[in-house]
C-alpha cells in the first residue's frame, strides 16, 4: 500500500518565522503535487513538481521534489496568518489515476 | 462561473433518506473522482471516471452510487447511510485521457458538501 507521511502533523509559528513540511514515501511518484485547504473549502493546488530534484519558487514558498521522486518538502519564508490552513501532498501514480495524499500538515501563523 | 462546483454545500440526512450529490467542472476535463475527507484522516479516494467510464472503485460500499453522465457531470447517489458517513466529500477534475508514460495529470477541487448523517 502506498503511503505518504507528512510531518510535522501541526505547527503553530509566529508571524515572520521560517518553517519547512516534509512528505516522504517509500513509493516513487511521477509527479507531486502540494495543495492548501482552508476550513470548509476544498484543496487548492499550490504546485505540481515532476523532475526529480527539482525547486520551485511561489513567492515566500520553495517546493522541492527529491531526487528519487520518493519524497518532496514545501519552506515558507517569513510566514504570514494568511498562510494558516492544512497543507496537503498527493502523489500521482504514473499510469493510473490513483491518486495518493499525505496525512497532511495543520499550519497555524499566529500575528 | 468556473471550476468545479458541488451542490449543496451542506447536507444533513436521516439513515433512511435518499439524496444526492452534484458535481460540475467548468474546466473542460475528462476525468472526475470523487473523495471522502474525514477528520484525522489523509483523502481517500472513492471513485474514478475518465471520459464517462469508471476506472476506479476504490472498495466503496454500495450504500454510495456514483454516475457520470457526460464529462462535466458527476453525481454521488446516497442510501441508507450511517453516522459514519459523515464527511466533507470532495469532487476533482482533471484533463484525464490516456497515462501512459510520465505525462503529468493535475487534479484540481470543488468546495466540498459537508454531509451530516444522524
């Protein structure tokens, strides 16, 4: 069965703080996408990593996929309460539509 | 409007009530699926269809019915259900077609209904 594992499970940071989430998987994936989900509303894709150690930049957040496509982690650079919700990763099982998520990472940004 | 919506937002429903879920996606997607989101739970996958047929049915039990009439559409029948059924159940497109190879396939989600069986 596959699985991705996210940690920390919850943080509280002050505003301005650094943090990075983790997502780990013994599977390899063919592509990862991370999504944001706020109370009551569906995830919204955030950004979808393919290239195994590959970076992307979206304004204060850095996402990088590892370079076994096994495992990918999202910093936010001088967090802000805007950025409070629960961060998601899913993984794409090449060649089907089977589609794997974490067990999610609960932020909250205290002003 | 755009996206994916879901209708209604909130449901409360007896054990003995029929009712159902809509799903509709502006995206011009050929693949929808539908989650089941409770607390302290990771997204479990419920069902797939890619260009109107199902592909995935991810051990659910009858008690939930899905249908896809057409590529924008995607229904979730419920009957006899049970308090824990209860859940934020979430519908998702993507472009869908063929995955072979390493072609990338991005989901993207409606809001949810928020189902509430007593």
């Amino acid at each position: 069965t596959q699985l991705l594992e996210q940690s920390p499970q919850f943080l509280s940071i002050q505003e301005g703080e650094n943090l990075t989430v983790y997502c780990n998987s013994s599977s390899v994936f063919s592509s990862l996408q991370w999504y944001r989900q706020e109370p009551g509303e569906g995830p919204v894709l955030l950004v979808t990593v393919v290239t195994g150690g590959e970076v992307k930049k979206l304004k204060r957040l850095t996402f990088q996929f590892g370079d076994a496509r096994k495992d990918s982690s999202l910093h936010i650079t001088a967090a802000q309460p805007g950025d409070t919700g629960l961060y998601l990763c899913a993984g794409d099982d090449s060649g089907t539509y089977k589609y794997i998520f974490g067990t999610g990472t609960r932020l909250k940004v205290l002003a | 409007e755009t996206g994916v919506t879901q209708t209604p937002r909130h449901l409360v429903m007896g054990m003995t009530n029929k009712k159902s879920l809509k799903c509709e996606q502006h995206l011009g997607h050929n693949a929808m699926y539908w989650y089941k989101q409770s607390a302290k739970k990771p997204l479990e996958l419920m069902f797939v269809y890619n260009f109107k047929e199902q592909t995935e049915n991810n051990s659910v039990p009858s008690r939930f019915s899905p249908e896809c009439p057409n590529s924008s559409h995607l229904f979730l029948h419920l009957h006899t259900l049970q308090p824990e059924d209860s859940a934020l159940y979430l519908c998702a497109s993507s472009h869908g077609g063929w995955r072979g190879g390493n072609v990338t396939d991005t989901q993207y989600f409606g809001p949810g209904t928020r189902l509430t069986v007593l």
